[in-house]
C-alpha cells in the first residue's frame, strides 16, 4: 500500500525535540507530510508469451516476477519481452509551515533532496497566506519540479460559495434572530480574500504549474489519463436545489422572507429582553416590526421554502 513520511524531527530524544521547539505559544508546531503511492506493476501480455512460446504455468509466474527464464529449446526470454505498462508510484508533498524559518528547516530535510523533489507529482499547499506570500516562499514553490503540479489551499473560500448550503441557510436565518450570537458563514464575511496574494505567488514563482484550491476542486493522482486538477464539481456550488426539486439561495430577500413567515417567531423576538434587541436596520429589528399581515403573505410559497432550506 501506499506509504507514509513525517518531515520532522527525527531519532532525538522528546526533551532534546523540546529544547529546539523552544516557546511553542510563539510559534506553531507544524507537520509536513511526504506520501508514497504504490507502485502500479506492468501486466503480462499472454499472447506475446504464447507467441514466444513460453507454456502456461510456473516460468509465466517467473516473468511476471521479473525474472529471465530458459525454454526447452535453449532460448531465453525476459521480462520486458511478455510485461508492458506499469508506473512508479506518485509521491506527494503536503506543506504546511507557519514561519520562514520552518520553511528553511523543511528544505534541509533529508526526505527532499533534489533526486526526491524531481520524483514529486504533485504539491499541497496548507501554509498560511502570509507566509506563501514571502519571497521565500516563492522561491520554494518555483523550485519544485515544473511537472509536478501544485494546489494552493491556504486562501479563504470565494463568497457564496457552499458546499453545504441547507447549513448556510439556517446559519443566516438564526443571524437574523441575533447576528452576534450567529455571525454570517465565513465566506460570507469576507468578499475577495487573499486573490492578490495568491496571484503574486503564481507570477514570482517561474514556471511552477500552480492551480487556486476551490471548494470541490479534485487533484486526481490516477487513472494517468485523467491525472491533474479537475473543476467539474465546482459548478454545483452555483445552483442548488433541493430534494424536493425547490431552488433556493442565499437571497437576503429570500431568507428574510422565510423567516418572516414564522408568526410565532416574530412575536418572540418582539418579547426579547433590551441586551439583545439589535438596533434599527437589522434584520431582527425587521422582523419585529413586521406586521402580522406579513405572515398572511408569505406562509404560502415561503413556509414551504422553510422547511426544505433550513
């Protein structure tokens, strides 16, 4: 099976690993890993073995096992004449280091000299954008194989982009109840991220294939014809629909409406206690202020839509 290498510390002692790691509340511990895939071994060619004439039976099995075989006849066939196919196993780097310094630690290590760096597929980037954004660390990402391919995860998600929408629903409507208590999803907060960043590493890195992690973005490893990062998926964060064939958003109109539509609710927030009334122009402050007719209006079409989205 696949194996599995920890780019750390080595054979020293726990107190020894200590002394070196000094102040951990200063700087994060971080792991990196180096991952093996197994190795995909050729498959026999039975009609090039027939035709050579090598019989059914254990000199098959020899050939397969890589090794040379005798016939009858004096002659000798090898491997490579009745194997094709087969690949070395990928190998792929996961980075994740909070400092430069664990970056020049992490280039030091044994497991990345240059002949295992040239055998890299690919490269996983979980570092954190202020540090991807260094010139060092752009000098490390330009001095990765040009074939390998390399995803950068370090950014924040693109706004309005869920993969669990019905969980970004609810998360909205009980932030129009109190939008301390239930702040808006994180990729709602935030419009843009670290897009600059990202595009400054891609420039100053040379010839490096980097690709922008998305949410449902695949880095395929195998089959080889299929190998590379695929987006297909990313267009269900787009439209979404639920098992009841309802479209629903992230409108604020939309949920704003649903929530209208719980009477009971509304009269709730009316009888809230004054710290955690929120003030005029918040959704709560809407929704206590609504009239009952409201509910009249929208617990039709929009009740519905509650109950599936949220």
């Amino acid at each position: 099976g696949a194996s599995t290498s920890v780019l750390g510390g080595g054979t020293q002692p726990p107190e020894s690993v200590l002394g070196e790691l000094g102040d951990l509340s200063r700087e994060p511990v971080c792991v990196c890993w180096l991952l093996r895939m197994p190795a995909v071994p050729p498959k026999f060619d039975a009609a090039a073995a027939k035709a050579l004439g090598v019989p059914s039976g254990p000199l098959r099995g020899r050939l397969c096992a890589g090794q040379c075989v005798a016939l009858a006849d004096g002659s000798e066939v090898r491997p490579e004449q009745v194997l094709r196919g087969g690949t070395a196993g990928e190998e792929l780097l996961l980075v994740d280091v909070a400092s430069p310094s664990q970056l020049c630690e992490l280039r030091r290590h044994p497991l990345l000299s240059a002949d295992r760096l040239a055998a890299l597929s690919a490269v996983v980037h979980l570092t954190p954008a202020a540090v991807a954004a260094t010139a060092a660390y752009r000098a490390f990402c330009g001095a990765l194989p040009a074939a390998a391919r390399q995803l950068l995860l370090h950014g924040s998600p693109p706004p309005r982009r869920f993969a669990f929408v019905a969980s970004a629903r609810l998360q909205l409507k009980l932030g129009a109840l109190n939008s301390e208590v239930f702040p808006p999803p994180r990729g709602l907060a935030c419009e843009g991220g670290d897009g600059g960043e990202r595009s400054e590493l891609r420039r100053e890195s040379g010839g490096a294939d980097l690709h922008e992690g998305k949410m449902l973005t695949r880095l395929v490893l195998r089959p080889l014809e299929r190998a590379g990062v695929h987006r297909e998926e990313e267009a269900r964060l787009q439209r979404w629909v639920t098992s009841a064939g309802c479209q629903v958003s992230l409108s604020p109109a939309e949920l704003r409406s649903e929530v209208g539509a719980l009477e009971a609710l509304r009269s709730q927030l009316r009888a809230l206690p004054p710290p955690l009334l929120e003030p005029q122009g918040s959704w709560q402050a809407q929704l206590r202020s609504l009239p009952a007719a409201a509910s009249e209006a929208t617990s039709g079409e929009g009740a519905r839509a509650i109950g599936e989205g949220g």
